[in-house]
C-alpha cells in the first residue's frame, strides 16, 4: 500500500482536525496531572514506583509543549510574557502547592501547625521555582521571537 503525502482533507477538515487534536492534548496534560495528584495524595511506599510511568510521559508532553512553543516563537494566546503575569501565575502555583500539600500533610498526620509550615514551605518554594524558571523561559521567548521577526537580510 503507498502513503499519499498529500492531505485528504479539505480546509475546514483541516482547521476541525487540528482542533480535534489541540483538545485531545489538553485532556491528556490535565488527566495526567490529575491522576498523578490523586496518585500522590493516596499513595504509599511505594508512590514513586506508581507514578514513574505517568510522570514520564506528563514531562515529555510538558517539555515537548514548552520546546515547540519557544522555537516557533509563541507565548500564549491570551497572556504576555511580562513580569506581572509571571508573578500571578507563580502565585498561583505556589497556592494550588501549598494547599495540596497541606491537605495531605493534615490527612497524614493530623498536625495543623506542621500542616501549615508544610503548605507555607511548598508555596515559597513553588513560587520561586516557578517564578525563576518563567523569567527564564521569558527571556528565551524575546530573544527567540526578535530572531524569528527580524530582518531576513542580515546587513539590513
């Protein structure tokens, strides 16, 4: 059987199709996160070695994603890469951090301080994680985009 390089599929087939699959790949990125935090919150010992699959496949999906995105020159479709929107959206991780990891500190132990110094540590540490490594993906995205908008001759 030969493979027809040519696309079979008319325009809206085509637009209706990439929109099929760009859904397809949101499903899959939050189903992954969320069976590894349901995975994380009920697991054992041996949480490690039940999430190893999983979390192998959510990094690969999370660094093609962030890879693809940086060499083609796109950000988001909403937000701008600025330090404010950096700022809430490390604030906002660090929060969904914190309180998971509260919740299943409190579940484990039953501690309410320890439980609050577990989900303030998880937020500071979330926050600055995201946050550095936002600015640095921010930093690499201007430089990338300014390469890809720039002149095509060089001694212009």
């Amino acid at each position: 059987m030969k493979k027809n390089n040519k696309s079979q599929l008319d325009e809206m087939q085509e637009q209706k199709l990439l929109k099929i699959e760009h859904n397809g790949c949101w499903l899959a990125f939050w189903g992954l996160l969320a069976v590894l935090a349901v995975q994380t919150f009920t697991g054992g010992e041996d949480m490690v070695k039940n999430t190893a699959g999983e979390l192998i496949v959510f990094l690969c999906l999370c660094l093609y994603m962030l890879i693809a995105c940086l060499r083609n020159g796109i950000w988001d479709r909403k937000f701008k890469p600025t330090m404010k929107t950096n700022l809430v959206f490390s604030v906002l991780g660090g929060m969904g951090m914190a309180i998971f990891y509260f919740i299943k500190s409190y579940v484990n132990y039953h501690k309410l301080a320890g439980s609050i110094a577990t989900g303030i540590f998880m937020f500071i540490s979330t926050f600055i994680c995201c946050f550095v490594l936002f600015m640095a993906t921010t930093a690499i995205y201007n430089k990338r985009k300014d390469k890809l908008e720039g002149p095509d001759d060089p001694e212009e």
